[in-house]
C-alpha cells in the first residue's frame, strides 16, 4: 500500500513538474515589437501651376577617347512648376499566432507513460513538442501592409525645356593651350525643341592638335550670349587627356620589342627542367608612326634576326599602345615572365637599331625617343 502510494506520489510530482505554471509561452510581445506606421516613399502627381520660367543654362561637357576630344554642348531653358506631391506610408503590426498542438489530455498521457517525458529530457526535439503539448505556446508574425497614398501638399519642381535655335544668340567654341587661344568657332544646328538631350562635335574634325606640345595644359570654353545675358562652361582637361590629344596627333603610339626564351637557363642555353618563359632583354620605349599596321612587326622580324641570342630558343615581342600613359603599367605585365640574367654582358637594341630595321624590311616606319 505504501509502494503504491510512493508511485502515485511520483507520478503525481511528475505531472506538476510538466505542466507547472500551465499557462502560456510567448503570450506577449517583446518589447521591441510595437505596431508603428512610417513613410515608405513619396512621388509626384498632376501639375497645379502653369511652368514659370526661372534662367537659361549652358550646359556641357567633353570625352577624351582614342586621341579624340569630343564636346557636348546643351543650351537650355530652366522652368518651375508646382505639382502635387503624394505618400505612401506602411503599416508594421505584429499577430500572435497560436497556441500550437496544446493538448493537456495528450500532455496527461506522456506523463503518466513516462517514456515520452523521459525522452524529452535528452533530445531537444522532443523536448520542444513536449513542451508545446502542455503548455499554451504562441508565436508573433510581423505584418507590413502599405496604406493608400495621401495628398501631402505640393512641391517645386525644376522643368527643363530645349528651344534654343541658332537665331536666338551666337554659341561659341574656344581652345586655350597654356592660357593662349588656339581655336575659335561658332557652334550652329540648333533647331528649336526638337533636340532630346546634347548636341556633339568632334574638336579633331577641324583642328590639329599635333600643332601644339605635348605638355600643353588645354582648357575648353563655351560661351553663349543668349538674351542679352552671357552664360559661360570651361572644362581644363587633365595632364593624361591633354597628352593623349596632342600625341596622337603627332604619333601613332608607343611601341617596345622584348625578347622572351623558352626553358632558358642563366647562360641562355637550354633547361629542360623548366617551364617559364623569360626575358633576356628590353628595347626602350619609343614612339612611332607608321604608314601601316603591320610596320612595326616588320621591325620585329628584323630584330628577331639580329638579336637572336638563344639560337632559337626565344623570339621577339612587341608590345604597343596609343599614348605613353597606357605603357606606364607594362612593367606589370612583364611581371608574368621573369628576367633570365645571362653570365656575360647582352646588348639591348637601341633606337638606331630600330630605324636600320625599318630601313632594311622597306617599311615606312620613324621612331622617336
């Protein structure tokens, strides 16, 4: 009788320790979580004032590509309108859910047949369903919802319209080199509203920049006299645009020959432990133009032919660009290579050296330093 009591008492302890508090998990949201409505976004509707016009603008700006310099220019009329302006808010709520598989007959059941009581003190699976049988557990959602767009007033905005005509005033283009004019012309083909955005012209199409030194600093000015009223764009081209510019016009590019052996060992002989490619030497940099393409590989081949130091272990490279500011990172490219260092002394070709080759392949072809 007592045994039975003793077992009726354990499962009884066992009960209470299961369901003690018996109430709820997660009943009342964090405190962090509070319902609140915030501006999501605002747009503009309908006009409600005619356009009011404010000033002329003279807008512009250049590209430097390839050796060329290219001017956008766009005159324009600057108008203010007020339209109204909508919105849209969004409302964050937070939702219990619940309670999930509560079941205090179920609950009853687990504790009295031990095992799944047991069971839930060692895996935290069911551990967490135990605990959702017998206890009323509930979980919060957040809700977002956008509510309808609000009027909120009206705002100023800037239109821009493009009317300009040729009749209307005189545009003008004018080239400083150094602070000194070099070129000056008018600007015409404006044809009223038609245009969508910036007229283009090409600066190279009606000036020689190969006139001018290759240090020049160059500034760009626009001038447009438009209703009585001067409006005025300068642009100072940086040291690299302003180079590109004038060497083009003078050169064609910049142009290195390297001789690069194959499995080259320090007394450029064979080394058939090796993969690498390597250079044994570098002509300087040198800037050229040529009548043609393929000029300065013609120069290559001679080269090959004359400073073949490996007996046809190697070959000579070549390796161009458009203006001396795109070679200025060819020693990084080199990198991939390595150097072979030869025990006795190899003879790089100089620009001598270049010009024979040209003169000896029939190519027209001038190198400069």
């Amino acid at each position: 009788m007592v045994g039975n009591m003793r077992v009726c008492s354990f499962f009884l302890g066992l009960w209470a320790f299961a369901l003690s508090g018996c109430g709820t998990i997660n009943e009342n949201r964090e405190s962090y979580m509070k319902d609140s409505v915030y501006e999501k976004e605002r747009y503009l509707g309908d006009a409600v004032s005619d356009p009011k016009f404010l000033r002329y603008e003279l807008r512009g700006n250049y590209v430097v590509s390839e050796g060329d310099l290219d001017i956008y220019v766009d005159p324009v009329e600057v108008y203010a309108q007020e339209k109204e302006q909508f919105v849209v808010r969004k409302q964050v709520s937070y939702k219990r859910y619940g309670p999930y598989r509560y079941s205090p007959a179920r609950c009853l059941f687990g504790t009295l047949t031990v095992f799944p009581a047991l069971f839930a003190t060692f895996d935290d699976g069911l551990k967490k369903d135990f605990k959702k049988t017998c206890y009323k557990v509930y979980e919060w959602e957040r809700e977002e919802k956008d509510l309808p767009a609000e009027l909120a007033g009206t705002k100023t905005v800037e239109l821009v319209k493009r009317n300009y005509t040729d009749s209307q005033g005189a545009l003008y283009f004018q080239l400083f080199a150094d602070g000194r004019s070099v070129d000056r012309r008018r600007l015409t083909g404006f044809k009223g509203g038609n245009r969508n955005g910036a007229y283009v012209w090409k600066v190279n199409n009606w000036f020689d920049f190969s006139r001018l030194d290759v240090d020049s600093t160059l500034k760009v000015e626009l001038k447009n006299n438009r209703k009585s009223k001067l409006l005025r764009k300068s642009m100072t081209l940086t040291s690299e645009e302003a180079e590109a510019l004038v060497f083009k016009g003078q050169y064609d590019g910049v142009v290195q020959y390297y001789y690069v052996c194959t499995k080259c060992n320090a007394d450029l002989k064979k080394n058939y432990y090796s993969d690498t490619q390597r250079i044994v030497w570098y002509s300087g940099k040198y800037k050229y133009k040529a009548d043609s393409g393929m000029a300065i590989h013609h120069v290559a081949t001679c080269l090959d032919e004359r400073f073949d130091t490996t007996g046809s272990n190697g070959h000579v490279k070549t390796r161009y660009s458009s203006t001396p500011a795109e070679s200025k990172n060819w020693h990084l490219l080199y990198q991939a290579y390595g150097r072979v260092r030869p025990t006795k002394r190899i003879r790089d070709p100089n620009l001598s050296d270049l010009r024979a080759c040209a003169r000896s392949k029939g190519v027209n072809v001038t190198f400069d330093d």
